[in-house]
C-alpha cells in the first residue's frame, strides 16, 4: 500500500486573526538610531530684559484687556510675537497706527525720545518695555552729549537698538562705527569723544573696533562699565566652551535677531567647521547631522526654551540623542516689570 503524500500548507491562507509572516531570511532587520552627543549651552535663551518685557505685554493684556499694542516686535522672535498675538497683542510700526484710547508698548530695543514725546503729546497711555541695560546706554550717550563730546556708536546701523540710541541725541552729535574698517576711516569733528555701543554685539568684534578707535584718538573716552550686556557676554562665552568639540553648531534664533546671529558666527569663530540658525525645531534638517558626533545647541536671548526642546525632539528623530550641559555662568538677574495704571488714574504707566 503507497502512503498517501504530505499535504502542502504552503499555499493555504493563515487562520483567521493571524497575520502571515514573511519568511526569516526575507525579513528587514531594524536599524538601530546612530548616536548623537549635543553640547547644551549655558546659559542660553531668554535673557532678564527680554522676560520682562514679554511679561510686560503679558501684564497689559491683563489689566486693560485686549488689544494691547506693541510698536515694534516685543523681542526679535516670531514665536513669542505670535504667542504674544494670541493673547491680544497688536504689533505695530508706528504709533499712527495706534487707537488714541489702546495702550501702547515700546519694545526691549528702545525707541528715540521723540516717540513717548509724541505719546504724551496725544496723552495716550503707553509702557516702556526697554531693556534697562539698553536704557543704561541711553543715559550714557546723554551724559557724553552734555559734556560736549561726539560720540562714536558702535554697532549696526538700521538695527532698532541703535535708532533708539541715535535718537536719545541731537542731530550731529554721533557717528555709527560698524566694522574695524569704519574704525580706521572714520572722521569725527574735532574735539572731545567718546564711545558707547550697542548692547548685543560680538565681544571679540567690538573689542578690535574699540583697540582701533583708541589707537587713533588716544583721549577717546569709554563707559564707566561695559556696554555689551551680560546676557551677550554670557552666551557668546558659552558658545567658545564648546564649539571646538562640536562638528555642528545649531543657534535658535531669529534671522534679525543680532545676538542670535552672532552667536553662529562666535561658533563658527570658535573652532565650529559649521553653524546654522533656526527658529523652529521643525526647519532643522537632523540629517545635516549625519556623520557628526557632538552637536553644539545654544539659543538667542529672545529665544524661549521650548523651542530648544523641539530641536532636540528634531535629533532624536534620526538619532538616539544623549546631552550634556556645559554652564560657564549662572545668571540670576532679574528685573522689575513697572506698576500699570488704568487710564484716568492720577499715576499712569508712562
């Protein structure tokens, strides 16, 4: 008697409620992330005059109800100007554009004294949410101005930083110096000078434009204290700590953000064979990444740590992220936000 042949289950479909698998030897095995080191620099992001001046905005929502205007972007950065618009902020350019019966907020940059002047002069209810160290050079500027000196502001030209300064002096009475080589050619009228710049430069930058100008005019007279704020000197430090172990540098930042984009450059400065700049996790390729060990990560000082955050779940996407801080200070500075006043009351937020 022949015994019958073995049934062939290879054609037969899977019980129900099973899934068929794919032979073993066809199956992809998965692929493990490769690994990447990120540098956390400290300190970075929000900076004192940057919180109060965001909590400033906040505060006038609060106690006036919206809108609240802002003239100008409270702070270079488009995540917190929209966080800010969702709350019932209204950015503006000017204060034309501005209801006579709205509060109005000046930004962190400063602004010439003719704006609260026209503020006052149609007795609307404004907030100066200058950053108190930008005040600082304003004060500064003036005191040189009434001692007869000319001026030589170190910094960039159009940035609203420096318009508020220009405009805390009459017309004539200052010079803008940008590089070394305005260092080098630049003419004051003769008499005395001093120097005074803008609060978010590069450190090492204005240290060569200063050597310059005092090289050229040794009676040139400086600030009684640093102009370049700590918040700057901070980061850009920071950024020095750890940029030659980094095979990329990533700056949160804004585009017109200076101390943001000078941050990309002291890393690159520094020893960095390449920095860039985003302002959201998700403009961040990670695989310009690839074939990198050690990532540098820091962020501007109008740049919140959320968004640090998002960077970060950006890597881990491609790679299995491990981080280390590097702090090369601890800053505890904080700075008062004004008493707000209703419209009407005998002591208005002016």
């Amino acid at each position: 008697m022949t015994a019958s042949p073995a049934p062939d289950n290879t054609a037969l479909p899977p019980p129900p409620g099973r899934v068929a698998e794919a032979p073993r030897e066809g199956r992809a095995e998965a692929v493990a992330k490769p690994p990447l080191h990120v540098l956390l620099a400290g300190p970075r992001g929000f900076c004192a005059g940057v919180d109060r001046a965001i909590k400033i905005v906040e505060q006038a929502i609060q106690k006036f109800g919206p809108p609240v205007y802002v003239r100008h972007e409270i702070v270079h950065n488009k995540f917190v100007v929209e966080n800010l618009e969702a709350q019932g902020a209204v950015f503006v350019e000017e204060l034309d554009e501005v209801p006579l019966d709205a509060p109005v907020v000046f930004s962190a940059h400063g602004v010439p004294k003719s704006v609260p002047a026209e503020a006052r002069r149609r007795n609307m209810l404004y907030l100066d949410a200058t950053c108190p160290l930008v005040s600082k050079v304003h004060r500064e500027a003036e005191r040189h101005q009434g001692a007869g000196r000319h001026i030589l502001l170190i910094g960039h030209e159009g940035h609203p930083e420096v318009i508020g300064t220009m405009g805390q002096l009459p017309e004539g009475t200052a010079t803008i110096v940008e590089t070394v080589e305005d260092a080098e050619t630049v003419q004051p009228p003769p008499g005395p000078l001093a120097f005074t710049t803008q609060t978010t430069l590069s450190v090492d930058d204005t240290a060569e434009i200063v050597a310059t100008l005092q090289r050229r005019f040794p009676h040139l007279v400086g600030p009684g204290k640093e102009d370049i704020c700590y918040a700057t000197t901070n980061r850009q430090a920071a950024v020095k700590a750890i940029a030659g172990r980094a095979g990329l540098f990533v700056v949160v930042g804004a585009p017109n953000s200076s101390n943001s984009v000078r941050l990309r450059e002291v890393a690159e400065r520094a020893g960095c064979p390449r920095a860039i700049m985003v302002q959201r996790g998700a403009e961040l390729d990670p695989a310009q990444a690839d074939g990198v060990a050690v990532v540098g990560l820091t962020a501007g000082a109008s740049a919140p740590e959320v968004l640090v955050d998002e960077v970060l779940n950006r890597l881990r996407e491609r790679f299995t992220v491990t981080t280390e801080e590097v702090v090369v200070a601890v800053e505890d500075i904080i700075f008062r936000v004004p008493p707000m006043h209703r419209p009407g009351s005998t002591k208005e937020a002016r």
